[in-house]
C-alpha cells in the first residue's frame, strides 16, 4: 500500500509537531470527522495487546523451574478462584488460597524466614512472564549481603496481592513481597509491580504495604526496583514498618539516578541465569 | 400488595419472598457482577422479575416511611428526607413505582413537569422506577428532562451535548498538559469544562497547572472553566492561597460511610463550594461545583450496608443536588469488572445513572468507558455513546484518541465528540460554540476547519 490510496481522504492536523510533548494520541487527523484507518487499527492493537495480558494462561511450572535455576525453591499454589472469569468477578477469592495449597504450605517444615517471595500472575502474566526473573536475578545479591533468610517461593496463580498475607502468614515470614502483574494499559501490557508488607497475615489494609510499580521495559528499570526493594525491606526489618509511615527514601543513594553498585559478595555467585 | 415487610409475591405455584425493602431492591435490579459479589442479587431469572413485579405494585410513598439505609446512622439519608419536598410529591403520590413508570412515558408528564417534580423525588423511587424500566424507557424519559446550569457559559440547553476536555499526562508535564489542551480545543472540545486530573498532590504542581489552564482560558477570551481534579480539602487550601480555581471537584457516594471512605462530609462539601463562590469568578452563573460518582464506590469501600449499587449511586446525586453542581458524572466503567463485568452491564449502568440523576434534576453527563480487564471494547462505548446521546446527557469526556495516559483507561475521544454532533446535530454550549467560529476553528455549521499555523491558537503556543 502506497501513501497517496492510504491518505486520501485524512485531512492531516497543523500542530504534528507538539506531540513530541506528550505520550496522549494528539494531532492524529481526521477521516472527514472521524478516525483515520491507521489510528483505529493502531488503537485497536494496543487494546487487544492489554486484552491478551490479561488473558493469556499463567505459565507457572516453567517459572518455577526458572526459579530452581536461581537456587530458590520454589512451591507452586492457587488461589480460590478457579479460574479467569471467576478471578475477574471475585477478587475476594483471588485473596484466599485454595484449600489444597493451605495445606501444602502448613506442610512444609517450617523456616520463618526473614523474607517470604511470592510471585503472582495478578492482571497481566505476560508481565511476570517478563519481569519476574529480570527482576529477582538483580534482587538476590542483596539478599546475600544483607544475609535476610529466604523462606519457600510461592508462585501463585489466580492471585490478588492480598494474597501473599496468607502465604508469608502460612510460611511464618518477618515479610511478604509479593511481585505481580498490574492491570495493563494500553501503552504497556506488561508492567509488574512489587508490594512490601511487614508482619503478613489476613486483614492487612492497603494503607501497611509499600508498592513499587511499572517495573518493565522503558519503566522502572530491574536493577533499580532491586535496589529500592531492597532498601525498603532493611527499613521495614529496622524500623518495624511498612506502608504509608514508611516513605521510599532510596532515591537519596541514587549515583546519577542508577542504583549504586553492590559491594564484592562474599557469597558465591548465582548458579545459572 | 402488602407495603410492608417481608414482601411477597405469589407466581403458579411458587411464591418468592423477600425480607424487607432493601432485598426487594437488590432483587430486583437487573444483574451485574457487584450485587452478586455482595451477595445481594437475584439468585435466579425468574426471581429477578418476581422481585420487578413485586416491586411495580409498591407505593411510591413507602420510600418515605422505610429507609434502605437507617436515618440515626447515616447523613445521606437524613439529607435526602429532611429535604424531602411534599408539595412537589403531591402530584405523584398516589402512584405505584409500575403507576409512576406509566405517568413518566405519558404526555403528562412533560419537560416543566418534571423539573418541578424533582424536589419531591428521593433517589430510592427514582431507582426502583429504574429497575423496572427497559433501555429504551431510561432513554425516552430522561430526555424529557431539561437541566440548566452556568458558570461561564450555558451548560444543558436542549439540543446541545458539552464535553469535559481532558489533558491529562503520566508526569503532570505542563508543556505536555498544553498540547492536549490544544488538540481538544482545536477539535472543538472544552465547553464543559478543561478539567485535569493531576498525578501529584503537591500544592505547588496543582497550584502551577492551574495557572496554566486559567492562563490559556484568559489569554484566548475562552468562555469556559477549569478544574483540578484533586481532594475538596486540597481545592479549598489552593483558594485559601490565592490559586486561580473555578470550579471545586469532588468523588461523591450514597452512604456517610463510604463518603467518610472519601475523606468528605456534607459539612466540608459545603465549606468547598461557599469558598468557590466566594470568588465570584463565574460570568454567567455560580454552580461552582463538578463531583465525581460511580457505582460500586460503596461496596469497594465496604459500606454498601446491604444496598444494591444502583441504588447507592442514585443516593449520591441526592448528595450532588445539594451543592448546585455545575456538572455531575458518572465514572460507568472505571471500576472494573467485579461491579459492572461487561459491555452489556456497562451500558445499562450508564443509562440508568443518567435516568436517575436527570429526573433529580442534575446536569447528569457519563465518563463513557472501560478497563482492558473488562469484557468491553471501543464498539460497547460507540453503542453507550449514541444512546447517552439520543437520551440528551450534559456532557461526555473527551480524550486524545480515547486513551487515558494517566489513569490508564480508555474513554470518549474528541474525535467521538464529532462523531455525535455530526450524527444528531447536537450544539455545544451557545457562547462557546461563538468563540469557535470566531477564531476559525469551527465553521457557521459547527463543523471543523481544516487549520493553518496562522491559526491564532497555534501562534499563541510558540
């Protein structure tokens, strides 16, 4: 298709040039009153992108051996929605776990672990699917300086973040961090976000988490959520804290706005990537 | 029919009863996600109509006597009967809800009909009447209804539609806020208001971006209004500091509880809209207040006390309607699939809300739009649009290319705007609709002309 059949007809828009200014669809043009084609099928991928997100099946046996990769054991669970179209309408059942993984989990014997790691499908697995290895790879060397003893890896499917109240709860953990997949947009499908909560049980508010969000490509970069991760569990195990009593202050550490490099680690290196 | 708990009704064989109002309500209501995730729907088809049959025979009058939330715990409810008007109740009160639906489809009842009605309405007989009524009953009746409102320029005059121009950005970035603005402007967009929806909650960003947007409204004589769409709290210690507002914004629900949930009272609702006043920046008119409503606000917050959500979003216009608001919308599909689960639900959401604060006389428009996990796309908004539309709402948003950037949703664009227009020949808001044609944005016919960078709008942003 050549331009000339492609635009006839789009009466172009004068100020082109300040869309630089912006990342909103201005200066798009018009087909007499509407649309052109090239907006509407451009619209129409970047939703069906987000639908898919949303949609596409949790691959959680392949994560979790990806985690056995990075030395974590990794222990699979579901929530209690069943499936998809009850997760969308029940969220109160995306929060509890599935008799089944209750019991799994009271199985295990127990650690009561400084940090328990959830990693959860939430709105977009296509998020976790991307992120959450990037993501952990850049977190564990801070793990191993600060010695904080990793409990289980719970990944769960079906999961609200409230979730992670009855894993880290179940494993005994000083903290949960639950790492899930927000609700996509349309000019990213595949953001992960990360929510910190000291002392994890059920009834925890919103208002006593700390939440990292946009963690994907061309958003918070891997190693600088990794870095603010870390800096926020040292003060929520210091100060005995999270939520809206504890600012995220880590910014005042940035070297040029890039996470500061980690000290040589006394510890071995991780084992694959 | 009985008019007291428990109600009961009596089908062949079967008889379904129901404990008191409220569950005849919740019963009642055509179905969505958020009832059922609240426990409080119908269980079954035919128990949703047993529940429609039982509820057409019901004295309207019984809203009166029996409150769905209780009178000693809750402010809304006080408000909405110590505020009750019996005189204009008079002419309806010997109707059933089934009696009232047939009397608002009639010739009697007519445009100044209605309006003088509207005092004696509760939002609980304006919802029941709701339940019972098809789409095509939400769209004929409410557009009989004629709301009026001003600040800068007429707002709700018949065969008109305004639109919220909407510029909001990921960063608050100004430049970035501005060139939105201006995309909306030249597509005609903005008689409404220029209403932003700002990231930060700092005073001094909130304070600089609206100098922005009042700059641009008084550099180019635009007969319009701004807002920040920030917490009343934040609006009223800008005005204490002298900012440049116009209208004071705020998320309004049914309950005490849930507007406790907000962080407002009726009190401090007040306290906001006396301070606008105050600064008598209105040309034509002193409604200087916008809220905010949706339903499912008070079961996400959990003070729902057992009431279905169309009902308690019709309780929130009872709160709007005290302040004279200037503009009053509806958020349908914002929340999510747990409350309204698909483009069906959504639609029927948005004409109820629009019905329900119409016939209570709001300057009633809809945030047309959806979430990417709900079941709806941009052809559910194109059908909710041109029903909105033919059912006379005040006003839609309008959105570069229908894509929120900030709040991450998809909405109506100005393109969408054009589209109305042209397809029903609706005007915008008269003196608004002057200042396009003299700065050669919009043709004698409303239509858009194709522009230059001589275009004054365009020098001015250099």
């Amino acid at each position: 298709m050549t331009d000339e059949p492609r635009k006839a007809g789009v009466t172009p828009d004068a100020w082109v040039h300040l869309s630089r200014a912006t990342p909103a669809r201005i200066a798009l043009g018009r087909a007499g009153d509407s649309l052109p084609t090239v907006e509407v099928l451009r619209f129409a991928l970047a939703h069906a992108q987000a639908r898919d997100a949303v949609h596409t099946r949790f691959d959680a046996g392949a994560l979790a051996a990806r985690l056995g990769g990075l030395g974590l054991v990794p222990v699979l669970v579901h929530s209690a929605a069943p499936d998809r179209a009850t997760y969308l309408a029940r969220p109160d059942l995306g929060r509890q776990l599935a008799p089944a993984s209750q019991q799994a989990l009271a199985a295990l014997p127990a650690s009561d672990p400084d940090l328990a790691l959830v990693v959860a499908d939430g709105l977009s697995a296509t998020a976790v699917h991307r992120q959450a290895l990037p993501l952990l790879t850049a977190f564990l060397p801070w793990v191993r300086q600060a010695g904080w003893r990793l409990g289980p890896v719970a990944v769960a499917s079906q999961a609200r973040v409230a979730l992670g109240d009855r894993v880290g709860q179940a494993l005994g953990a000083r903290a949960v961090a639950v790492l899930i997949g927000e609700r996509p947009g349309l000019s990213a499908p595949d953001s992960l976000g990360v929510y910190l909560t000291l002392n994890p049980r059920p009834g925890r508010l919103d208002a006593e988490r700390n939440c990292l969000s946009n963690i994907r490509e061309g958003g918070l970069a891997h190693d600088l959520a990794a870095f603010k991760l870390a800096w926020l569990l040292r003060e929520a195990l210091r100060r005995q804290m999270t939520g809206v009593a504890l600012k995220d202050e880590s910014d005042l550490l940035l070297v040029d706005g890039r996470a500061p490099a980690l000290p040589a680690a006394p510890m071995t290196e991780r084992q694959e990537t | 029919m009985a008019a007291h708990a428990p109600y009961r009704i009596t089908l062949g064989y079967r008889t379904w009863t129901f404990v008191d109002l409220k569950d005849l309500m919740a019963k009642a209501t055509p179905p969505r996600s958020g009832d059922r995730l609240a426990g409080i729907a119908a269980l079954s088809a035919e128990e949703n109509v047993a529940a429609k049959l039982c509820l057409a025979d019901l004295p309207l009058k019984t809203f009166l006597s029996e409150a769905l939330v209780p009178y000693e715990e809750d402010e809304v409810t006080r408000l909405i009967l110590d505020r009750h008007d019996a005189a204009a109740f008079a002419r309806v009160s010997h109707l059933t809800v089934g009696g009232f639906r047939d009397y608002l489809l009639s010739d009697q009842a007519t445009s100044d009909g209605l309006a003088a009605l509207a005092p004696g309405l509760t939002p609980e007989m304006v919802a029941a009447v709701s339940k019972i009524m098809r789409n095509q009953d939400l769209i004929l009746a409410a557009r009989k209804c004629v709301v009026v409102t001003r600040f800068r320029n007429t707002i709700g005059l018949p065969g008109t539609l305004a639109v919220r121009l909407q510029p909001n950005h990921p960063a608050d970035d100004p430049g970035g806020v501005a060139a939105s603005i201006l995309d909306g402007l030249l597509y005609g967009c903005g008689d409404a208001v220029i209403g932003l929806n700002p990231v930060s909650d700092s005073l001094a960003t909130l304070t600089d971006l609206a100098r922005l947007i009042d700059g641009v409204i008084q550099r180019f004589a635009i007969p319009t209004q701004a807002c920040i769409l920030t917490h009343i709290t934040t609006s009223i210690e800008m005005m204490n500091r002298g900012a440049p507002l116009d209208l004071v914004f705020q998320s309004v629900a049914g309950t005490q509880a849930a507007n406790e949930g907000f962080g407002v009272t009726l009190a401090l609702l007040r306290e906001g809209m006396e301070a606008a006043q105050a600064l008598k920046r209105g040309t034509v008119g002193d409604n200087v207040m916008y809220f905010e409503t949706g339903q499912g606000s008070a079961l996400s917050a959990g003070a729902h006390h057992g009431v279905d959500q169309q009902t308690l979003e019709a309780r929130a216009y009872a709160v709007a309607r005290e302040f004279r608001p200037l503009l009053v919308n509806t958020v349908v599909g914002f929340i999510g699939p747990e409350y309204l689960y698909d483009g069906k639900q959504i639609i029927r959401a948005g004409l109820e809300d629009h019905f329900c604060g119409k016939l209570l006389g709001l300057p009633l428009g809809c945030d047309v739009c959806y979430t990417n996990h709900a079941e709806a796309d941009q052809d559910d908004m194109d059908t909710l649009l041109t029903l909105l539309a033919t059912a006379g709402v005040t006003y839609v948003m309008g959105v570069p290319g229908a894509d929120d950037v900030m709040l991450n949703y998809q909405s109506t664009s100005f393109h969408d705007a054009l589209y109305i227009r042209r397809l029903l020949g609706l005007k915008r808001a008269p003196e608004f609709e002057v200042w396009l044609e003299a700065m050669g944005i919009a043709g004698a016919d409303g239509r858009p002309l194709p522009q230059s960078p001589t275009q004054p709008l365009l020098q001015g942003w250099r």
